[in-house]
C-alpha cells in the first residue's frame, strides 16, 4: 500500500461516520484549549512577576540596607545602621564589584513643586562622584546634581497633580526652576502651658495643645539639569538631590542634620562587573554581617516557585485531553467492529498485519492532530478575548493606571508543540488497541461477519 492509499482509506473512513468523529475531534478540541488557556494563566503571571521583578533593577545590581532607627514619638532618624563611609569605601574594594552608590533617602514630608503643581516622587541623594561613576544613562543633560540643581528620572513629570489632587499633564522639567518644600509633622504646644494661653489645651493643664503647628516651610529653589533616560525600574520615579539640600530640608524636618561620616547611608547600591559575580560579592557582603540582597537571587527563587505553578496549571488542562483519548479509542473501538468484513477482505487481497494497524493508528492520529490544531486557534482567541475583558475592566474601574499590566494571559511558546505532541501521542495509544485487535482478526472469521 502506497501512502496514497493511507490517506485515501482514512479519509474515507472519517466521512463515513462524519458525527462521531465530529464529537470525538471536539472533546479533543476541549482539551486543547483548556490546555492552552490554563498555560496563558501560568505564562502570565510568570510574566508580570518577572517584570516586576526586573522591573526593580538591573539583574547585576546588589542592595546593601542597613537597620532602621527612630526617635521616641515615630520620627525616623537619618541613621540607618551603619553604613558610614568607611563601609562604603570597603564595599568599593571588593573583588567583582564595579561601582557603589550610597544613597541618603528621604522619610516624608518632602514635595517638589512647580508653578501650581505638586509631586511626591522617591526623592534621595548620593555623593555627586559616586552618580557619575555609578553610569545612569541621561536622556537630557547631567547626570550628577549639584548644590541648588537636581536630576528626574525619566516619568516623575508625569506624578504632578493639581491643587484638587487630579493628575496634570507631565510638564517638560529640563531646564526648569522646581521647588522643594517641606512641612514639619503636626507639632503640638508646650508640655506645662497653663490653660487658656496659647499652645495649651484648656482645661486640660500640662497637656500640650492638638491644635496644628503653625510653624514656617522649609522651601529651596532647584534648577533641574537632568533627565535619566527610561529604565522600566523606580529610577524612573526618582529625583537625585545633591546631599547639601537634602540634609537641609531633613534638618528642617527632624531636627537632625544627618552626617554620613557618622549617621551612614539609607543603602548602597552595589554593581558588580556581571551577573556571575553577583553570588561571590553577596556572599562577601555577608560575610561582613551586611544585609545583601540582589534581584537575581529573588529571580532565581521566583522562577523555581512560577515553574511549579505553570506545570500543575498545565496539567489541569492535559487531565482533559487525556480523558479525550477515551472517545479516540472509543471511536476505533467501534470502526474495527463496523469494519470488520472490510477487514477481513483486506488481509485476504495481502494486505499485512502492519499495514492494517497502521490503517487504524493514522486514523487515530488524524483525530488526535486535527483537534490539537483546532484546540491551539480556539484556546488562543479564548486567551485573547480574557485579555481583552480583563485589562477593559482594570481601565474602567481604575482608570489610566501607570505601569498597568499589557497582558493579563500570555501563551508560552512551549505550548504549541506540547499540546500537538501530546495529542497524537494520546491518540495513538487510544487507537493502539483497536488496531491491533484488528489486524489479529482472522480472514475467514472476518469474511463471515455480516
């Protein structure tokens, strides 16, 4: 027998019993297309955890922190447990490491403001020598501030509201005169101030007064002489201070006037020279009692869990595509007895045992391919019409959201060939039964059957 004649007989053979394999290629196609679907669901939160995850820093970047202080009362110190510059200079030094950056950050209470509008970006600073050698790519000017300039990352125009808190459109900053304001908390009066006086709560003696502080803004004019380039991570949100000004607007705040001799940094970025020196300089940062942490770990990590999670989605979807191949088998079952005469004719003209399983099995593999193919398109467009649900519903309950996910479902490119591999070898073993009894039928047994 010529392949030829393989296609032909099956094909006359699928036309014969047109509905029953119509309803067995549809179970196939069910199974498909949850397959798909279920794998999308996995692929997509693999894909917006990533995201967020890189999203948060270059892979070959080392966070070093420090430990948290704060006065009696909640204000938070400039203290943050060490990281002085000594340390820093010894984190410099070490094997595999590129570049440093100690950061001092602000608490809160700091605002930058521009004509009428205000923004509450991550405002920080850092030594002008370490920002310039740490290499943030510049869109637009300098990348270091100097005392009375700053430098905005690439979207923080677009976090200026209006006076009645709705969001502005993002004003070009390059070039422009800002202004950073600060507000004390809201101070009470003095313990001790008798009733009636000013600062003291009446009828309550010694008790300070509730009433709001009334004390003066700090307020300091900073021309902006950079714009980061865009990165996709919280630089992008970001304004680079120069250290005087935001230990000014600090001392204003606190009370203290942070040191970084003695007070230490907020945290020190660490860049080492590639993604496999990560892992050394982590550890030797331990090895000194600091607290290292790197995106690639995290990513390691998170990708291990997310791994686990697509395959048992995944394997959700295979559980319908093999209960599929009960119908597969079902349906040969019924053509072998159907066939049985026409069987029977076949092994008598010499058509050998092999060649009439092979019959059977293409059969099954046809069923089998032709419901992947269709399962793969309808779980696709079933996949993209969530998506489109999905992220329609996230605009209208919550508007123009920043950083709002493109996708909600996404199809791993694994998924295609699984899903057709895993149907034909399903429908292969489901047909493997009834071609072989049919090819050990005997011809004169076989010739007698009506």
């Amino acid at each position: 027998m010529s392949g030829s004649d393989y296609l032909g007989y099956t094909w006359r053979n699928l036309r014969r019993t047109r509905l029953r394999v119509l309803l067995t290629v549809l179970a196939v196609i069910i199974g498909a297309t949850l397959v798909v679907v279920m794998s999308s669901v996995g692929g997509g939160i693999e894909r917006n955890v990533l995201a967020g995850i890189r999203s948060a820093g270059a892979l070959n970047e080392i966070i070093v922190q420090g430990v948290g202080a704060s006065r009696p009362g909640g204000v938070p110190l400039a203290r943050p447990g060490g990281l002085t510059e000594s340390i820093v200079s010894e984190i410099a030094a070490l094997p595999g490491v590129r570049a440093v950056l100690p950061i001092m950050a602000a608490f809160g209470g700091l605002e930058l403001a521009y004509d009428d509008l205000a923004a509450q970006p991550i405002l920080v600073a850092a030594p002008p020598e370490y920002l310039a050698a740490y290499g943030l790519a510049v869109a637009e000017g300098a990348a270091a501030p100097g005392p009375g300039e700053i430098v905005v990352g690439a979207r923080v125009g677009e976090q200026f509201f209006t006076a009645d808190r709705q969001r502005a459109p993002a004003p070009a900053l390059y070039g422009q005169v800002l202004r950073l304001t600060a507000q004390r908390p809201g101070l009470v009066g003095r313990p001790g101030t008798p009733p009636g006086e000013p600062g003291g709560f009446p009828g309550l003696p010694g008790l300070p007064s509730l009433a709001p502080s009334s004390a003066p803004r700090f307020e300091r004019e900073l021309r902006v002489v950079g714009v980061l380039a865009a990165q996709g991570t919280q630089d992008d949100y970001t304004a680079w201070l120069h250290p005087d000004d935001l230990r000014a607007a600090m001392e204003f705040v606190t009370g203290h006037r942070p040191d970084p001799a003695t007070d230490g940094y907020s945290v020190v970025r660490v860049q080492a020279t590639s993604t496999e020196e990560v892992r050394p300089v982590q550890q030797a940062l331990a090895a000194r009692d600091l607290q290292a942490t790197s995106l690639l770990g995290v990513l390691d990590q998170v990708n291990q869990g997310l791994r686990v999670l697509q395959l048992l989605l995944a394997a959700i979807g295979l559980v319908a595509l093999i209960v599929s191949g009960l119908g597969i088998a079902n349906t040969m079952l019924m053509a072998m007895f159907e066939r049985t005469r026409e069987v029977g004719i076949l092994k008598a003209l010499g058509a050998t045992e092999g060649q009439i399983a092979g019959l059977f099995l293409l059969e099954a593999s046809f069923i089998g391919l032709l419901g992947a193919v269709l399962g793969l398109g309808l779980g696709w467009l079933a996949s993209q019409t969530i998506n489109f649900i999905v992220l329609q519903m996230l605009a209208a309950q919550t508007g123009t959201v920043v950083d709002a996910p493109r996708t909600v479902l996404y199809t791993p490119s694994w998924v295609v060939p699984v899903v057709v591999g895993s149907a034909w070898l399903i429908a292969v073993v489901a047909g493997l039964y009834p071609a072989l009894r049919a090819a050990q039928l005997n011809i004169a047994r076989a010739l007698r059957t009506e």
